[in-house]
C-alpha cells in the first residue's frame, strides 16, 4: 500500500465514522452495526500493512487531523450507544428477574 492509499484508507475510515455517528443519532442501529464492521475491514487493512509507510509531512499531518476527527466521532457515537446500551441491560435484568421470580413462585 503506498502512501496515497493509506490516506485514502484513512478517509473513508473517516467517512464510515461520520456515517456511524449519523445512524446512531438516528438510533438506526443495524445500519450501525453494518457500518461498524465495514469501519474494522477498512482498519484492518491499515493493519495489515508489515512496516510503516514513510509519509511525507503533509501527508502526515492528514493523516492526524483524520484520526482525531474519527476519534471525535467515536467519542460521540459512544456518548449516544453507551446509555441505550446500559438501558438495554437494565431491561433484561429485570425480564430476567422477572423470569427467576415466576418460576420461583410456579414450582412451590
């Protein structure tokens, strides 16, 4: 991967994550889900890069203002995912209280 390809990787990284934070806005969250793991494919392509590829300054400097802006988005999409998802769980502790209850009471 040359490094107009690893900018470029980045950037739609960037643009998954800009998609991300709008589904999850929207509480669309199997769009999340389907664009979460479109986000780990482009990820783990920069991964699988052996060695570094030298950046020039410029593109350096791109490539850092692309990480914070996904790490901005991250950070919004968990302040969104974090509270509906500890709502959820709460929710199913209680069916499951629920559940343990009911037998409880069926089987004296």
């Amino acid at each position: 991967m040359n490094s107009t390809q690893i900018i470029t990787t980045y950037e739609e990284i960037s643009k998954t994550t800009s998609k991300m934070l709008i589904a999850a806005q929207n509480a669309e969250w199997d769009k999340l889900v389907t664009l979460e793991q479109e986000c780990r494919k482009l990820t783990g392509q920069l991964i699988q890069i052996k060695s570094e590829q030298d950046l020039s300054d410029e593109l350096q400097q791109k490539k850092v203002k692309i990480i914070h802006q996904v790490l901005d988005d991250d950070a919004k999409i968990r302040s969104i995912t974090e509270p509906w998802m500890a709502k959820l769980k709460d929710i199913l502790d209680t069916t499951g209280r629920k559940r343990s209850l009911h037998r409880a009471y069926l089987s004296d």
